[in-house]
C-alpha cells in the first residue's frame, strides 16, 4: 500500500482536492448549521428540503454543483435559492485548501475546525446579531481539547507528548482568558464612556473560543485587527451610502433569505463584530502568524 508520502509525491494534487471536496461537503452542511441552529431546530431531521415543503433528492443537493446546475432555483417548484448557499460551500472548499497547503495535516485538521467556527458565527451574527453557545462555548472546549490532542496547533514540539500537549494547553486556556478578558474590560469600558452596551457578551465568548485556537498572541490581533477591520468597512458603507442614496447593510452581508436592513449606516447603529473578530483570527492564522508572533516576541524584550 502507497504512503501518504509517496502518494503526495506521485500526485500532489491528490489531497489538496481531498480537502476542496471534504470542504464543500463541510460547508453544505454549514450551511443547515447557519439556518437552522438560531431556530433551536435539529441539525440532523428533516433532511434538506425546499421552503415549499419537498425534500431535496440528494442529485439536487450536491455542493456548489446542483446550484450551477439548476441555476439557483429549486427543481420542485422554482423557487430561488439563495447565492449563500454555494458561496459558503466555496468559501469553505477554498479555506480548507489553505489549511492543507500552509500546514502540517495535524495543524490542518484543527485549523479546519477553526474555519467551520468562524464561519458558523460570522454568518449567523450577521443574520440574526448573535452568536449561539455552541460555537463559542462549545469553540472553548473544541480549542482547547484539540491543543491538548495536537500540541503542533500552537507550535509546541517535545520528545516527550505529554510535556507539549500540557504546554499546547496552557498556551490556549491563556489564549481564552486573554481573548474574553481583552474583549470583555474593552466593553465596560465603552459602556461607561457611552452609556450603553456597546459590545455583546456573545463577543466575549467569541474571542475567548478564537484565543483557544491561535492563543493570546492571535486574540489580541483578532480584537484590534477585528476593530481596523470594523471602521473600514464603515468607511466604505457610508461612502457607498452617501453616493446611491441607499441605505446601507449593516454588516457585510452577502444575500440573506430576509432581505438586506434597511437602517442606515451611522453612530449608535449596532453592527456585527464578530465576523470581523472572526476575520482577524483567520488572518493570523493563516497568514500574518509569524510577524505578529515576531513583533510581540520584540516587544517583550523591550521591558
């Protein structure tokens, strides 16, 4: 039986297509995940069917293809589905590749996990303005298990398993006090100055389950790089607002069944923060690690 090693080298497109596909397969089903969950309805039953009742036939709910095919609407009835579908399932296929390429398949596992996290919450923050237990929680448990499990997630390497994994763990249980404490005393501190909640505590817990995964290093990046993040993209809304005369989304949204918001762009609007705390960590993770590693690394030597 051929290697991992030897089938890598006689067809490195193998596993990289592996993940494209495991990818898309992932994201339809979090797609169910970001409609269903905020409605407390099972994950599992029914199986996927259309808004007029009948169920989907499994040549119908292939990812990203079935949409192209049927041309975004549904075969029973007509009626259009939404671009998200495919866009998720694309954007997780897309993501997961990243993963395999840029890591070692133990860190690229968990990252995956990450990603699926991120996504779940960015959309459903952006729909419904929340951010369930589950992917914050339940983000917690999951980061911290895995760095226990896979000590190269924060890369920690030993000749002794156990003495990693304890200091995997420890870097991502201070990744969550620093992630959730950073959020929460920034969040008193502008409800003080302002007078009102400025920053849900579905954030605190959300930047707690991300410091889990890429620890304290990442979890301060993701708050400030979120925040940079965050006044861009109200930069260009209320540019884009000011220019068509509409009122802009209040978030980034990219089509939800519900329509776009109509409330304007503006001080004392309530946006989603999440999707950009989720977007800082990803790009720390999958990209700007080293230098943000590097700089906190400079800094400490200062002192």
């Amino acid at each position: 039986m051929a290697t991992f090693h030897e089938i890598n080298l006689l067809a490195p497109w193998f596993f990289p297509a592996c993940a494209f596909l495991f990818g898309a397969c992932i994201g339809s089903f979090l797609n169910v995940c970001i409609y269903r969950i905020p409605k407390g309805e099972s994950i599992v039953s029914p199986g996927s069917h259309c808004a007029c009742g009948q169920p989907v036939k499994w040549h119908d709910n292939i990812p990203i293809v079935s949409w192209l095919l049927l041309r975004g609407r549904a075969r029973c009835c007509g009626r259009p589905f939404s671009f998200r579908y495919p866009f998720v399932e694309l954007l997780t296929a897309g993501l997961f590749i990243l993963c395999w390429l840029e890591f070692p398949p133990a860190k690229a596992v968990a990252g995956m996990v990450l990603v699926a996290i991120v996504l779940c919450a960015t959309f459903i923050d952006l729909d419904h303005m929340i951010i369930p237990d589950v992917f914050t929680i339940g983000g917690v448990v999951a980061g911290v298990a895995l760095s226990l499990a896979l000590p190269a997630l924060h890369g920690q390497a030993h000749e002794f398993y156990f003495v990693a994994s304890m200091r995997a763990g420890l870097d991502a249980v201070l990744g969550v006090f620093v992630g959730s404490g950073l959020v929460l005393w920034i969040a008193l501190l502008a409800e003080a100055v302002l007078k009102k909640e400025a920053m849900g505590f579905g954030d605190v817990k959300f930047l707690g389950a991300l410091g889990a995964f890429v620890g304290w290093q990442g979890a301060v990046f993701a708050m400030f790089g979120g925040a940079i993040i965050g006044c861009l993209w109200f930069v260009v809304a209320a540019l884009w607002q000011k220019a068509s005369g509409h009122a802009a989304p209040v978030g980034p949204r990219i089509e939800t069944p519900e329509g776009e918001p109509t409330e304007k762009i503006g001080l004392g609007v309530h946006v989603s923060f999440g999707p950009m705390l989720g977007l800082g960590a990803l790009l720390y993770f999958l990209g700007v690690q080293r230098w943000v590693d590097a700089y906190f690394e400079g800094v400490r030597f200062l002192f």
